[in-house]
C-alpha cells in the first residue's frame, strides 16, 4: 500500500490547483494576526533566529569554514521545521486558549534526528560535488569561491548539479514535515505516522506544496537579503502559518 493510499482521502482536504494561492495567502493572513496576537513571543522567536543566525555564520567564518555558508543556509531550511515548534505552540494557544502542552515532544525530536541526518548528508552531498567539479584541492576562500562559481564553466557547472541534488533533498524533506511537526504538536503519535501523513497530504496537493515551497523559499530569500534582519519577521510568519496549513489541510479536528 502506498503512503497516500494508507490514507483516507476522505478525512484529508484536497485543494485544487485553482484555490492554492487564496488557501496560502489565507494561512499567510491568519499567522500574521498571531504575530499581532503575541508580538512579544513572536518577536523574540525572529530575535533568537537572528541572533542565532549570524552567531553560526560567524563561528564558520573564525574557523576558516566559510565556503559551507552557501550549503549550510540551503541547509537551514531542511532543520527550520524543528526550530519552529515553539511558534506552532503559540499559534494553538491562540487557538485552543492557554494550558495546553505539547502532545508528543520526543517524537517530535525523532523528527529532528531525521532532519539533522539529512542536513549532514546533504552537506557531504555538497562536498563530493564540489569535488567532482575542482578536485581535492583545498577550498579558497569565500570571495574566491564566489568568483569562481558564477564565472568559470565549472562553477556554473557546480551550481546546476548541486541545485538538482540540493532540491532533491529539499522536496523530500518539505513533504515529511510541511505538516508532521505541527501535528506532533497536537496529537500524540509516532514520529513516522506523522512523517507519512505528511508526504501523503504534500503528495495528494502537489500544486499547493510546490506553491507553498515557493513562497517560503522566496520570503527566506528576502530575510537574507536584508542581513537576516527581516527574519525577524518573516521566521514567526512563516511558523504561524505552517501551523495555520496544518489545520486547513487536515481539517478542524487536525486528523486523517
């Protein structure tokens, strides 16, 4: 049995490609009024995911590591359902009033073994990559590598392999925990019924995932282009709103 078969389609809304766009621009309305909900808690999420931020950057670039900053914020976002938890919480006591507590926490830390062994064979990903483009040769340094990546044949080379790897690993994840960790949050299952329920709602809505993925994609975009300084905004934006898609696309109850 496949994993959307393993689900009843009946219990689990179905956008059509017509409605994604209104359906994520309403998840997108309803995480900004928890932001104005809880402004205090919210902003100190973004804060702590800045400050966060730029002390991992730095601590590459002081250790002489900082051609993984490229791979690392590609990284980033495979781990950012995880950090995200606390504004899942948030926007459920806004929801479902103040007391309740997270449903299943280790398994939610389950997820985030998954999701940390992902991270780390994606960046092993980018290693053997660069390697196959530019040899066993030490890594300039960051300028350098710059330089190099958008202005040789290998570097654009590099660029084009290593975004068809980077969104393999990207679209696998997205689908495992676009819904699985907010549901955790609720409910009290296991980690990979969670994960499966997950792929199985992404599979079932392709048009609103790959919609979805864009659009956290290009605001994560926008938060960097700002310093990471928009961020703080953006981050408990986007974790509102994750909270917000689980909720619709699994109904009011939050099953399957």
């Amino acid at each position: 049995m496949s994993a959307t078969q393993a689900i009843p389609q009946s219990r689990m809304k179905k956008i059509s490609h017509g409605d994604a766009t209104a359906e994520i621009l309403g998840w997108l309305r309803a995480g900004r009024a928890d932001f104005r909900a809880s402004p205090l808690r919210s902003t100190a999420y973004g804060v702590a995911f800045f400050v966060l931020s730029w002390g991992v950057i730095g601590a590459l670039w002081l250790t002489g590591l900082e051609w993984m900053l490229l791979p690392a914020v590609a990284g980033a976002l495979l781990v950012g359902p995880v950090v995200a938890v606390g504004l899942y919480q948030i926007s459920r006591e806004i929801e479902e009033g103040e007391g309740s507590q997270i449903a299943a926490p280790g398994q939610i830390a389950l997820v985030g073994g998954v999701l940390m062994i992902l991270f780390l064979t994606w960046i092993r990903s980018a290693t053997i990559i660069f390697a196959l483009f530019f040899g066993l040769k030490p890594f300039p340094g960051f300028l350098e590598t710059l330089s190099t990546l958008f202005l040789t044949v290998e570097g654009i080379g590099l660029i084009t392999v290593g975004s068809l790897v980077g969104g393999l690993f990207a679209g696998l994840t997205f689908a495992i925990t676009a819904y699985s960790i907010p549901m955790l949050v609720r409910e009290d299952i296991d980690a990979f019924t969670a994960m499966g329920r997950s792929f199985a709602a992404s599979v079932n809505n392709i048009g609103l995932t790959i919609r979805w993925g864009a659009v956290i994609t290009a605001l994560t975009l926008i938060g960097f282009a700002t310093g990471l300084v928009g961020m703080i905004v953006i981050f408990p934006l986007l974790g509102f709103a994750t909270w917000h898609g689980y909720r619709s696309v699994f109904g009011e109850d939050g099953s399957v």
